[in-house]
C-alpha cells in the first residue's frame, strides 16, 4: 500500500518525505525545480514508492510520468492522448503504422497518413504490337490487357507480354471477320474478374471471355446503336456504352438501349467515361477544355465535377483517360499529373514524377492522349502507342 500522501497528478507531496538537498529554505527558487518550499524546507520524492504507480521519482526527486503513461494529454506525444490507466494511447485521426492508412498511403513520422509518391518507368514494349489503342483494362491479378484493334494482348505483372485473344480466335468464335483495327472498340474487366470487350462491326456485341482463346457473347448489340467508341461493365448483367454522337446507352442481354441522349451527348467522338459497381457515371465529352461531370447512370441530371482549371492546366486538348480507383472513384491523367476525383467531387493530386520523368523522354506532354487503368494495389497504367508506362507507390 503506498503512503496516504503521495504526490497526486504530477503535483508535490506536501508533507510526507522532507528531501533537503539545499538544506532550509525560505522561498522554491532555493529548491530544485518541479520541488516546493514548504515550511522551510524543500519537498519532493526520494523513490517511486511515494509516487503514483503511473509515475516515477526522478534524479530531481519529482514525480513525473512514466514512459508511455500520462496524467494528462501533455505528458504524451503530439499524436496520442491520455486514455485509461493514465496510459499515452493513440489520438483520433492519427495512425500506428501503415497498416492503419488507405491504399496508396503511408503513415508519416508525426503518425499521420499521407499519400505515397508515384514513381513512373517504361513497364512494356513488344514485337506482337506495333500501335496500341488508348483502350485497357486490369485484372485482380494485376494483369493488364491492351489492343491494337485486332488481337487482345495480356501483360503479366513482371511486364512480359502475351497473346490473349488472337484475330483468328475472334473470327472463329464470333463467326466473321473484322476489317483490321476495327475488331476490338474497348475493354474492361467485371466484377466477376473476366475481361469484356466490345467488336464496332457486325456482328456487333460485347463479348467475354474467362480464359485465353475463350471467347462468348455477353450482350448483342444488334442493331448496333452507333460508333462505339467506349465501353464500362457496371456487373455481370449489364455493360454502359458511351456511343459516338448519340448518348449513353446500356447492354444487356436483351440488347442495347438508349439510356439518356441529352445529357451524355458530345459533339466529339472521343468521350471517356468510368463507371462504378452502383452505377455512379463519370463521364467527359472528349472535346477540347471539357470538363469532367458526374451522375447515375440511369440519366438524371449530371453535376460538373472537375474542369481543366482545376488541374492547372488552363486549356487543355482532352481528358486523356479515366480508371476507376479500387479506393472509390477514378483516377485521371492530367498529362503532366495524376489526379484522383471523388464521386462527391474533390479533386486530389497524386504525388508523382510523371512530369519530369515524361521530360526525360524527351517531351513533358510524352502522356497525352493515352488511356488510363488503375489496378488492384493502385498501379496506375498508361496506355496507347508502342510503349506502355506504369506507375507505382514508393513504400
């Protein structure tokens, strides 16, 4: 049992042990510091015993907290706070380690979460291609599939490049050929983890296929409702076509179907758009300065969401590429940056090299008008041309 008067919350005994290491005194500046001039003599603690247990007596004979324990938020570190058992626990909005941050963030030295840089590098070039087209798309496994209109290509997360889906895979199983570069618009992979792809001539449809060489329709898309230039797989049952000039349209098994021919509408030929498991629709007409707006899919009104300005671009040709975020919304390339943009609206720059390492390969406008993916540990692919870049979290 410790002595009835034991120093209370970091405060001086009164009159329990008289420790005169001064001798007598008349006022505390005689004393040590943290002791007290009390009835002529200095007082404090000569061992931990006369402190309370989250204490300990130190060399000045004054109570003080323990390591890692607290009588109040001032005795812990800046991002703790004093909790139960007068101990030092973490504050609110403050992380341990990583393990405590989202996807693409760390947690930094004053243990709050931070995003993570990207590093950009050349991540695949191939005799089996010699153009790509912007369009891409990636696995759970990290394995990203591109085209250069004709066959399908897969590239395995250490880069090495493969044959997925060949023209004469196609031929065979749709039953026609197509004129070169005109056999595959666009890909995406589903919630059930096969990839999609969309054929822009007869007959037309989106197809799917859950092995190399395998390939069956999903969704006819006879008559076929325009130039089909873009393609997203909201789930297993139904896919969302941004369709030329005429709109947003759906695929299903019952075939295509004008959703909204007003506000999904471009005069350009070249939208993009992403769009989320609830059907969530990020979507920009393609032309220059356009800006990026938001909405179900089921054709309500649209809101703006990020224009070039906000990117710091001023006038800029186009969005080059969205992919959805396995965070929640979609990350854009903003040609000399990354940016993430949230349903809600909020736009993030990413920290990367994207800039300078595009300089060093000869141009800082290297990225434009390439397609975008995001993959499942947030690598972030660029797409179109001979070369394929991807970047990835510093640890």
């Amino acid at each position: 049992m410790r002595p009835l008067l034991a120093i209370l919350g970091g405060g001086l005994l009164a009159a329990a042990c008289s420790f005169q290491p001064q001798g007598t005194c008349s006022r505390d500046a005689e004393c040590f510091a943290g002791q007290t001039c009390q009835s002529g003599v200095c007082v404090g603690c000569q061992s931990d015993l006369e402190c309370l247990d989250w204490q300990t007596c130190g060399s000045l004979h004054v109570c003080s907290a323990r390591a890692g324990r607290c009588g109040l938020d001032r005795d812990c570190a800046s991002w703790q706070t004093c909790g139960a058992a007068n101990t030092c626990v973490l504050a609110a909005g403050h992380c341990a380690d990583d393990s405590a941050c989202r996807l693409g963030e760390r947690c930094n030295g004053v243990h709050d979460c931070v995003l993570r840089d990207y590093a950009f590098r050349t991540y695949a070039t191939s005799s089996l291609w010699t153009w790509l087209s912007r369009a891409a798309a990636v696995d759970s496994q990290d394995r990203l599939y591109v085209t250069d209109g004709d066959t399908i290509f897969r590239i395995e997360p250490d880069g090495t490049p493969g044959v997925y889906l060949s023209k004469a895979d196609m031929t065979a199983a749709i039953g026609s050929a197509a004129p070169l570069g005109y056999g595959v618009s666009d890909l995406d992979v589903g919630s059930d983890d096969r990839l999609y792809f969309v054929r822009d001539w007869s007959p037309s449809g989106v197809y799917v296929s859950g092995a190399p060489g395998a390939i069956a329709l999903a969704f006819p898309l006879e008559p076929s409702p325009g130039f089909l230039f873009n393609m997203n797989v909201q789930d297993a049952s139904r896919a969302l076509l941004a369709v030329g000039y005429d709109g947003l349209f759906e695929a299903t098994v019952a075939g295509p179907k004008l959703v909204d021919g007003t506000m999904y509408v471009s005069d350009c030929a070249t939208p993009d758009f992403a769009v989320m498991p609830d059907g969530y629709v990020f979507y920009s007409a393609g032309c220059n300065g356009s800006s990026i707006f938001g909405g179900p899919s089921s054709g309500a009104p649209v809101v703006q969401l990020a224009k070039p300005d906000d990117m710091g671009l001023g006038y800029w040709p186009n969005f080059e590429g969205f992919g959805r975020d396995p965070q929640g919304g979609i990350i854009v390339n903003g040609l000399w940056a990354l940016f993430h943009l949230a349903e809600a609206g909020g736009l993030t720059p990413l920290p990367s090299n994207m800039k300078s390492f595009a300089a060093s390969l000869g141009s800082t406008d290297r990225f434009y008008a390439m397609g975008l993916a995001v993959g499942p540990t947030r690598r972030v692919y660029l797409v179109g041309g001979s070369t394929i870049f991807v970047a990835e979290l510093v640890p």
